[in-house]
C-alpha cells in the first residue's frame, strides 16, 4: 500500500512540475536516462540523469542543473552557482536551498557547529550565508569524501572544515564500513569490519577547535536527545541560536534548554517512517532555540 500511494504522489508531482510530465514518466519507468524536463512554470529544459533527480525537482529544487561532462549538480543561491558531487542520491539540496529550511538560523559572522554535515550542502549554505567559520561533522566515510569535495569545488577551504566523526553524549569510536553509501536518513550504527570513526561529545568537540559560542544545527537521526540531554546548561548557554530537527518528539528537549536559559519554539510534528534507523516511526519536526540575553 505505501509503494501505491508513494507512486501516486510522485505521478502527481511530476504533473505539477514538467510540461512534458508524460514522457518524463514514462523515460522513468523504463528507465531510459538522460532524459529532457520542461518546468511547466518557466519553460525551462534541464537535463535528468536519474529517478532521485528528477523527484528532486519535483520537490522544488526548479533551478538545479545537471552537468553531465562532470557529474556535478548545480543550485543557485542568491544567484550565485554551488557545485555538488555526490547529489544525485545523497544530501538534501531541496531541504537546504530550495526549501531553505535553516533561513531563521542567523550565522552571519557566527562560528557554526553544522552536526550532520552529509554531503556538506548546509555547510555550504551557511558559509554562502555569511558564516565566519563552519565545523561541519560527519561520521558515514562516503559522504565525508563527497563533502570535502563539494568544500573544495566551491573553494571555500577557509571557511569550512569538515571533519570525519559523529555526535553522542560520550567520547569513543564506532566502526563504519567506508565502502557504504549512506543517504541524510540513515543513522549512525556500527558495522562489523570497517574503519574506526572518532564518536565526540559536544563538550569534546567544542574543546578540540577552540569554539566558545557558536550557532549550532543538529540532524543526526536521534542522537540529539543522548547529545543534548548529556550536556551541562554552562555548555549548551555558549551557543546563541539552536535548530534541531527531532525525530522522536519534543518534550525533554524542550525541558532541557528553557532550563538552560533559552526561549524555544517548534515546528509541529508530523509522522514518518524511515526503514534505516533503529526506531523506525518518528515524529519529526523543527526546534527552534535563542539564548535569553539575560544569561
């Protein structure tokens, strides 16, 4: 049942999207790539190299481009291009730069810890934005490589540094296979060979690089309740603005930073079922956390 409705709605996002949705659907179906889509609302021809791409545009991601010679894809933020290996199935291009969901997040001049760097597209994002320094964290090898590409595609090597490691509420190392392709859905599990990957607590974190206040940004698949719950109030009040995507409901977090001295609002929570985490229905939405001045 769930095929027949995620069909449907795909069917009907293409219509929506693509003057030509037909002949789009039907290159899809019997998987002839590349294709040609005509947006329906500009006219504009864009090359579709893959299912993932074309449901990306019907997303909203209207003014991507494929480059087929590099295997790149392009978005424009504030009319400037940025450049994207590794997007064809992987990051969440729609999320940062066509739905721009961190757009209430203010960085301009603020040091950024970005947990759950993926592909390095919001790393990206809040550096166009303005960022003075962006500490981008991903454990999963593959889509560490592809962000510190993207880093250098977009030269931005002075202002981003991505590192190789996850978030919880205790130092240690996991084991990830590096030969796995993650997607921004999978969690952080251990696998039975693979590379030991550094596993840091904020505290740790924010110790090693030196960071004394900073904005924070959290997507990391359920390890923001074990990484913030573990964290001291003293710690949590060095950061001046907060976005935490929730996957599991809001309460305790909510609790723990009006306890620590911030003024939170949320998105309200909508049900989701993601096959690659443990727990896998959520409740998922958006915290929204600026410290009191007062503090």
């Amino acid at each position: 049942m769930r095929g027949v409705w995620e069909g449907a709605l795909a069917f009907s996002a293409y219509r929506r999207t693509f003057k030509n949705y037909r002949s789009v659907i039907f290159h899809i179906e019997t998987r002839q790539y590349p294709l040609l889509g005509v947006v329906r609302k500009t006219g504009r021809k864009i090359l579709i190299p893959s299912h993932s791409f074309a449901f990306q545009i019907a997303r909203g991601l209207l003014d991507a481009d494929y480059h087929s010679e590099s295997g790149l894809v392009s978005v424009k933020l504030n009319g400037k291009p940025f450049f994207f290996s590794g997007a064809l199935g992987n990051g969440d291009l729609v999320g940062v730069f066509a739905r721009r969901e961190y757009s209430s997040l203010e960085v301009s001049g603020q040091n950024v810890i970005d947990i759950g760097a993926n592909i390095g597209d919001s790393a990206i994002y809040f550096a166009a934005m303005g960022a003075k320094h962006v500490y981008a964290l991903e454990p999963f090898p593959s889509s560490y490589e592809y962000a510190k590409k993207n880093v250098e595609i977009n030269h931005l090597r002075e202002k981003i540094t991505i590192i190789n490691a996850g978030l919880s509420d205790a130092d240690g190392d996991i084991t990830i296979d590096p030969a796995f392709e993650n997607t921004p859905m999978h969690q952080m599990t251990s696998s039975n060979s693979g590379i030991r990957v550094p596993v840091l607590s904020l505290k740790r974190l924010m110790a090693d690089y030196g960071i004394t206040d900073a904005v924070l940004k959290m997507d990391c698949e359920g390890f923001e309740y074990p990484s913030i719950l573990s964290s001291s109030p003293e710690l949590l009040q060095r950061f001046r603005r907060i976005q935490i995507e929730y996957h599991y409901g809001t309460d305790k977090l909510l609790d723990k930073l009006r306890k620590s001295g911030f003024t939170v609002s949320f998105t309200r929570r909508r049900s989701s079922f993601n096959k690659y985490v443990s727990r896998p229905h959520m409740s998922v939405g958006y915290i929204f956390a600026t410290r009191n001045t007062s503090n």
